[in-house]
C-alpha cells in the first residue's frame, strides 16, 4: 500500500468528522491517550491529562498525522482545513 498523505496537521474539525463526534471528543482522546493519532502540546510540553486541558494553562496546539487517522479509520486527508472544504472535496462531480 503506497498512500500519499498531506503534508501538516489535520484540521481537529476534520478528524471530528471523520469518526462522526465532536471535536472536544477528539481532543480529550488525544490528551488521555486513548485515540492514537496525533498529540496535544503547551509550551512544547506533552499534555497528557484532562486536568492540563484547562484553558487558565494556556493554548493547548493539536497535531493529527494524516498516517495515523488514516491507519486508524481508512480516511485519506487531502488538505482539507474546514468541513466546508471536505464536504465540497466529496460531492460528486
């Protein structure tokens, strides 16, 4: 199997759609551990617990690899940055 994959982060919007939950989910899923495809980081440190999510920490960053989501869930991200752009990106021609 020979994927291309984007190059950079997919959009927490986007993995959010592609396993049909919120985005809150996806990022209490990354910080916690339990949904493997991506980190969460402050300050360049790992954030690995819930109780580091609160916002009075600072700006939490989120990296998703495209690899990652797609070994997990068959989607292939082709750059998209909204769900707008992906739901354009799917309709049929």
């Amino acid at each position: 199997m020979n994927e291309q994959f984007s190059i950079g982060s997919v959009p927490v919007c986007i993995a959010a759609r592609v396993y049909g939950r919120d985005a809150s989910w996806v990022r209490a899923g990354i910080v916690s551990g339990w949904l493997p495809i991506g980190k969460a980081t402050r300050d360049g440190k790992l954030v690995t617990t819930i109780e580091e999510m609160d916002s009075k920490y600072g700006r939490i960053n989120y990296y998703i690899s495209p690899k990652r989501l797609y070994e997990e869930t068959g989607y292939v991200w082709k750059g998209e940055k909204t769900v707008t752009e992906l739901e354009h990106s799917s309709a049929p021609a």
